[in-house]
C-alpha cells in the first residue's frame, strides 16, 4: 500500500524555501549596491536611478549597461570595483547612463 502524501508539510517547505530564496535576493542586492559603491549615493538619488533605469526603453541604453554590468561581474569584485566606478567618467558615449539621477 502506498504511503499518503503530506501535503501541508510539503507546502511548509516550498514556503520556507520561498523565503530563503526572496532572502538571498535581498542580500545579493545589498551586496550589489555596495560592490558597486553605489551605497554612497543619497537614498533618493539610488532610488531614482533605479526607477528610471526600470523605465528605460532605449535599447542602446541599456545594452550599455548591461554590457558594464557583465564587465564588472566578469572581472571580479576586487578588480574591477574602482574601475566599475570611474568607467562612466572616462567613457563619454555612457554619461547618458547616469543622466535620469
């Protein structure tokens, strides 16, 4: 005879790893956030950088972004943190990222 399935400890633990993974999402963005340096920035400034950043419809925009994010995270943490930061500064064509602070 078959065993009957627990269901309600079966949702328990897709509920417990729910949360652990929206947890590790909160974490690795607050990580982000300081890898980035972005953490100096006022919490206003952060905040509409990101708004705008998710209103964003200029393709090539964006594809810059992603293309200095993917640099960062391709590099390393270390060795690439403070040119993650000065890249923007150096590189005219990308100061349209920073302009919607």
């Amino acid at each position: 005879m078959r065993k009957p399935r627990d269901y309600d400890a079966e949702l328990k633990a897709l509920t417990d790893k729910a949360k652990a993974l929206k947890e590790d999402k909160l974490r690795r963005l607050g990580e982000l956030v300081v890898a980035t340096g972005a953490d100096a920035l006022p919490m206003e400034t952060l905040a509409g950088a990101l708004l705008a950043a998710k209103a964003a419809t200029d393709m090539v925009q964006i594809t810059g972004w992603r293309t200095r994010g993917e640099a960062m995270f391709s590099g390393g943490s270390r060795g690439t943190r403070p040119a993650a930061r000065g890249a923007p500064a150096r590189d005219g064509a990308d100061n349209s990222g920073k302009a919607p602070a």
